[in-house]
C-alpha cells in the first residue's frame, strides 16, 4: 500500500469540454465505447468501462474533498488523511487491512490533487470481492485511532521536509497561493505549524462533514457494472452535507523565496478558464466551451517543452526559440494550463542560471505579448490542433488518466461524452478563436513567484 501525490495534467480541455456537454444525467446510461453510469440507492455516483483484456482491475474511489475545502484551523488535514489510508478502520485493523491486500496480491493506495482524493485499487479479477471491501473499508470507514494518527504524522513531517528539497514542487505551492490565496491556494503539503495537531476529533469532523455521497463517485476499469455495484452495495456514506464550497477567486500578486544555489525557477500566470461557472456547477457552453479548447490550442502553439526525446524542443515551441535566442546557457521553459472546477491558471514557467533569468523571462513574455498583437500563423494553429488531439488520444492509453477524466466529468455533471466529440470541436477552432482567446487571458492580472537564486530575477512589476 502507498500514499501519493500526483499532479494535474496540464492539458485538460477534453475534461472541459465533455462535461460542458453534458445532459441531465440517467439513472443508468452507457455510451458507445461501453462505459455505464448509474446511481446507488445512497447517492454514490458508479460507472464501469469493462473493456480491457487485463487480467487486472482498478477500483477506484473519488471523494471531491481535496485542500481547497479546508477551513484556516484545518490546513494540511488532507494531507494526514491521505498517509493515514493504511490505518485501522470501522470494520478492519490494520493488520487486517494489509494482510487481506498482501494475501490477493493487491494495491491500494491514496492520492490526492487540490479538489480530490483519490483511493485506488489494483487486484487481479478472480479477487475483486475482497479488494473492494478493503478499499470502501479505508476510504469510508475511518476510524482515526488516536495512537496510529500520532505515528502517521512522523510521515507528514517527513514529506513536507522532502518537499522543502525540491524547488519545482515548491514553486508549485507558492505559485497556487499567491493566485488564490485560500481555495486552490492551499497547500497539498501540510504547514510545519500542524505538525503534531491532528486529532480524531478533527479528522472525523472533516470527513462527517465533506465525504458525502453527491461528492462522492466509484470508477472501475476491467470490470463488469452489475458486478461492481454488487460490491458496492453495502457501502454507507451521508446522502448529503452542509458544506457549500466557496468559489475559488483569483487574486494576482507576487511571491518570491531566496535560497541561494547557481539556478533561479520562475512561473508567470493569470487566470485561465474553469470548468463551470464561479463554482455553480453550470455548465460552460457555446463560446465559453471553445474558448477552453482553444486555449490548450493556444497552449500548444505557445509551446508545452520538447516533443522529441533529448532534444531542446525549439523546433515546435515558440517560447523555448525566444529563450533560446536571449540566453546560450542551459534553461528550460514550457507553457502552463492548469485547470479547476472554477478556475484555472494559464501562463509559463522557466528555470535558468540565475544570472539569466531576467533575460529568459522578458524573452517568454514578449512571444505571449506578440501573440495578443500580432496573432498566430495559420500552420501554427493545424500543428497545435494535432498536437491537443494526439495528447487527449494518448491520454486516454492510460488507465489512470481515463478514470481521472470520468471522474472529474461525474462530480461535475453525471454524465460522460465521448473523445470524438471533442476531436470535432478541436477541428472547429479558429485562428481568431486563438487570438481571441490569448487576448482575453493573456492580459489578464498576472501571479508570479519565483525561487532560488533571485539576486538577478526581475520583479513582476518590472516585467509587467
């Protein structure tokens, strides 16, 4: 068993598009590549996709519970819930839980992003049965011993200190929390000042008052629908909360932390598109709608690193070309479009020798201020629909990746689309789509936040 984290993906207009396509969900549906969709008499969102020749299975439980939703007393409590996965619970010990896990030869493990923890499990088919009862035990049947919640802190602390280690993640937190400030700004680390604070009390009142059934929705992939909502059947969760999430709202400004060291890293954003409206959960359509997927066009055009193995990506990356032309030190730069339920952030980051950086980021941001004058090459536009396509496309390979996109589609609307609805819209994007899009994004009010050896990295008011 492990406890992980995972990042967002930076293209996500497919996850946009489909669910503002989305109807008024059914009681049970199934689309043409054999995904079903139903309901459980408690609320629980399930769909299935039992399309693979894997002797293998994944189960997995979404709880649209992630950091945002945390109060200011609460900071890092998801953190603690996510490494306390392996932990007693309601109906199993410990011991119980991962004798059960190791005697099938399967993998239960917790991840999270800023709106959702993940409890996945892989089990080989013939022994589903007893994996799904171990993976709806730990992820809602928490029991939150206090002696096992002041072991699991050890782990908090040890995480959080590996985190400080690592710039990239780092500039990662600081970048969400000078955009957000609270909501998508906290953390998915918990804060030095929690270590030690977590209690049952405080753990179980997060999850009484967050893992409710309308928040919660059950994906398996290899595996038959009747069979898992067998499963499933005796799972217990609340019908429904009190919790109202609050809309996240985009604030700019700039961060910056001096560790010194030969290298600066640097990111620049404003905000990007969501996929609903202000946190309503209406869905975005019409123009709204091809702005997303024009944006991860944009994205594309703009340059999301190299393509090809090794290589410096300048070929196919307008802003690497435009570094690449200010510097002849090593760097690195790539377009950013990372995306929420009701917001999202659109920019690049850059890491350079720190007496560069200043030339690296006023290199970057002049290509995004030419696109917003100057527009976009025709054959720029074709070549970045492809690449948005063969992206979506290839993400779908991945098992993880499809039940994340089905997941992020049931939470917000219940339904699922389908890829080559999303290819039709792709085709559909303008070059004006793109310039109108870059315009109403790119100048929008930036976020900046830089770390590392700073000495030479300009401020955002001197770039801007």
């Amino acid at each position: 068993m492990s406890a992980k984290f995972t990042s967002r993906s930076v293209l996500q207009a497919f996850k946009r598009h489909v669910s503002a396509r989305a109807n008024t969900a059914r009681q049970e549906s199934t689309d043409a590549a054999g995904l079903q969709v139903s309901k459980l008499p408690n609320g629980v969102t399930v769909a299935s996709l039992d399309s693979t020749t894997s002797p293998v299975a994944r189960v997995v439980l979404v709880a649209n519970v992630g950091p945002r939703f945390e109060e200011s007393d609460q900071l890092g409590i998801t953190h603690c819930l996510r490494v306390s996965v392996d932990q007693a619970n309601k109906s199993k010990t410990a011991f119980e839980l991962t004798r059960h896990l190791t005697q099938i030869g399967a993998n239960l493990s917790c991840t999270a992003t800023r709106e959702n923890l993940m409890y996945s499990l892989d089990c080989l088919k013939d022994n589903l049965d007893i994996g799904v009862s171990c993976l709806v035990s730990a992820a809602t049947q928490q029991a939150f011993k206090p002696w096992e919640i002041q072991d699991c802190q050890q782990r908090i602390a040890f995480e959080a200190a590996v985190v400080e280690q690592q710039p990239e993640a780092r500039l990662t937190e600081m970048l969400h929390q000078v955009a957000y400030r609270d909501t998508l700004g906290r953390s998915l680390y918990a804060p030095s000042h929690m270590f030690g604070k977590y209690s049952s009390e405080m753990l179980m009142e997060y999850v009484n008052k967050n893992f409710t059934a309308e928040r919660m929705a059950v994906i398996g992939l290899g595996i038959g629908h009747k069979q898992l909502t067998r499963y499933l059947k005796t799972m217990s969760v609340p019908g429904s909360g009190s919790n109202t999430a609050k809309a996240a709202k985009y604030s700019g400004g700039e961060v910056r932390h001096e560790i010194g060291g030969d290298t600066a890293y640097a990111a620049i954003v404003t905000e990007g598109l969501g996929a609903t409206i202000s946190g309503s959960k209406k869905s975005i359509t019409g123009s709204q709608n091809k702005d997303a997927v024009a944006l991860s066009v944009l994205q594309c055009v703009m340059g999301c690193g190299p393509t090809i193995k090794w290589s410096n990506g300048s070929a196919a990356s307008k802003i690497i070309q435009a570094a690449g032309q200010a510097t002849d030190q090593p760097f690195a730069t790539s377009c950013i479009n990372t995306t929420y339920s009701d917001s999202g952030l659109f920019g690049f980051y850059a890491v350079a020798q720190a007496s560069q950086m200043g030339q690296v980021l006023k290199a970057v941001l002049s290509e995004f201020g030419s696109v917003t004058k100057n527009g976009v090459a025709d054959q720029d536009v074709q070549k970045a629909k492809m690449q948005v396509k063969a992206c979506a496309a290839m993400m779908s390979e991945n098992g993880s990746n499809v039940i994340q996109n089905i997941a992020q589609q049931l939470l917000s609307e219940g339904t699922v689309q389908s890829q080559e609805e999303f290819f039709r819209l792709v085709d559909s994007v303008s070059k004006q789509d793109v310039v109108n899009v870059a315009k109403k994004v790119i100048n929008g009010k930036p976020s900046m936040a830089a770390i590392g050896n700073l000495s030479t990295t300009p401020h955002l008011d001197e770039l801007m």
